[in-house]
C-alpha cells in the first residue's frame, strides 16, 4: 500500500480502507482520512464505490474478487489473483460475463526497463533478474501471511517472477509459451517459501527467457539487485543494477550507452494514475485478467515441476 499513498491522494477519494488485522494499517488510512474495517462485506458497504485495489492475502482474493463482481464493482488485484489457475479463471469468466472491469498492477510493462529492452526488438533472448531483500521483511511490515505458503502460494517466484515473465510474454513474437525448467530454493533464509526461483521459458519461434528472482539481497537501502539482457534483430541490450544501458546495434556493431531509473516503486504511482484516468473506459491499455492469467498459467506450473529440498544430502 505505501507505493500508491500519493498517488490515491491526488487522484482517488479513499472511502474505506480493509484489513483482517486492522490494527495492522490504522496509520495508513488516518493518513487517507478513511474508515477502517476488518471485514471486507463491510468494506463495501462503505460505498458507493467505483474501484477497489485488492491486496490481500493470496488465498482469500478469490472470494474478495467475486464479491466486488457482484456489485459491480471495477477492480485492481495484485498478482497472484489467487492460489491457483482455477480460481483466477472463475474470476475472469465471471467479470467477463458480468461487464466489471478489472486490471493487474504489472507495473514493468511499459516502463524504463521495458523500453530499454525494447531496442534490441522481439526477443529471441531474453533474461531478467531481480533479487530483492530478505523474507523477513515482510513480517516487519506486517504482512506475516506472504511467508506462510498456504496462504501465499510461495515466496519469491509467485510474488516477482509474474512482471518478468509478463513482459516476455507480452513482447515475444511467439504464438505459445511454455516452461521447459524451474528450480526452487529456500537455503539461504530456510523459510517456509522459497527465497531463490530460477525460470526456463521457450517460445514456439524459438525463443527463450532465463528469470531469476530472489528474496536473496540483504536488508539495505541499495533495496534489491536487478539486471536484464535482451537480443533480437536489432541488436542487443544490457541493462545493470546501476542503472547503465548498453545498446550494441546488430547492424554496425556499435555501442550505445545510456542511463535509466530501474527502481520499480515509482511504477506504482504512475499505475495509479493511469487507473484514475481510464477506469471509466474499462482501464484500457492496463494490463487483463487474461494477461494475468496467462502470466500465472507458467508460474503455477513452475510449482508443479519443482519442489524447495527438505533435506540434506552429503556428497563425497
């Protein structure tokens, strides 16, 4: 929630503000000067409503999607959508069915890093990586249930992997997608959800995405580490934690640099705003359900392929 204060501030009226543990975000919504309650059918009798953000845990954003389709409510929900394929796909239908619109705050899509990678063109290879700080703060910001996998889903591949793996999809110039590898580790933090996740996509044109994700980094103000490379007709791109973008065009060779912000939180506040400006219309150009779905379709099947070990083995 702190990513979109400022941006609810200029351009949403806050009429109510929901959490299971209330206590947990009382500051936040005296700052919005809203009403707080524990319960999300009392939430929305707060209304009338024209759009709720739904944030919560992952196993109850199902039920708090189909109660907003049933007022007819307009919505953001956060990746996951949920805790599996089945349950987002009952959402899509029946927002499709009942004319709600709804979008998904894939924030990469569009932004610096997205149009750097860009210059290379369609993806033949593309890799992305990004490794953001230890699982504890989570509980710190009072979000205990993100370590908690039944409540969840998983740690870092269900919660960083759907921007990048949305981005290959959305930029690939295959006709379908599908996971080849996916590996899991809990080792460095041993939490119940995994803090390293290592994707293999490949395209049926041929291409493939290597995305590594990671609650890896430590506690710092540097916040997380990042990097991306891309390689396609154009040419290929490197873009670093720093910041620093190369561009080696494919057709002479030459090398251009350039500098750009790839901290992802300022994504948030113009996301909010493009909310504000097109949820009249249906939020057109913001990011589906079906560009979620999709997204998730890989990730859930990632879960499948692989499994966090439990157990130490001794070589040698």
């Amino acid at each position: 929630m702190p990513l979109y204060l400022d941006a609810w501030g200029d351009t949403h009226d806050v009429v109510a503000v929901q959490d299971e543990e209330p206590d947990q975000i009382m500051d936040l919504a005296r700052g919005l000067d809203a009403p707080v309650s524990g319960e999300v059918e009392a939430a929305l009798d707060a209304g009338p409503l024209d759009v709720a953000y739904v944030f919560g845990p992952h196993d109850r954003m199902v039920d708090t999607c189909m109660a907003l389709i049933e007022r007819g409510v307009a919505f953001v929900v956060e990746k996951p959508g949920g805790l599996g394929s089945d349950g987002l796909k009952r959402v899509r239908e029946a927002a499709a069915s009942a004319g709600v619109a709804a979008t998904v705050p894939l924030v990469q899509l569009g932004g610096p890093v997205d149009h750097a990678l860009s210059l290379a063109g369609t993806p033949t290879y593309y890799r992305a990586s990004f490794v953001a700080g230890p699982p504890e703060r989570y509980r710190e910001a009072g979000c205990s249930w993100m370590l908690q996998p039944g409540r969840s889903g998983g740690g870092c591949l269900v919660n960083l992997a759907p921007h990048f793996v949305d981005l290959f999809l959305k930029r690939s110039g295959a006709r379908h997608v599908e996971l080849v590898e996916a590996r899991r580790s809990a080792s460095l933090h041993g939490a119940d959800v995994e803090d390293h996740a290592t994707l293999l996509l490949a395209g049926d044109d041929g291409s493939e995405a290597i995305i590594e994700v990671g609650y890896a980094f430590p506690a710092s103000p540097a916040k997380r580490y990042c990097s991306y490379t891309s390689v396609g007709s154009g040419g290929f791109v490197e873009v670093a934690t720093s910041g620093h973008v190369s561009f080696t065009r494919a057709s002479d060779g030459v090398s251009e640099p350039s500098v750009i912000d790839v901290d992802s939180d300022p994504l948030y506040d113009s996301f909010v705003r493009r909310v504000a400006d097109t949820w009249e219309d249906g939020f057109a150009g913001l990011p589906s359900l079906a560009d979620l779905g999709d997204t998730m379709d890989l990730i859930w099947a990632a879960y499948r392929r692989s499994s966090v070990p439990s157990e130490e083995v001794s070589l040698g």
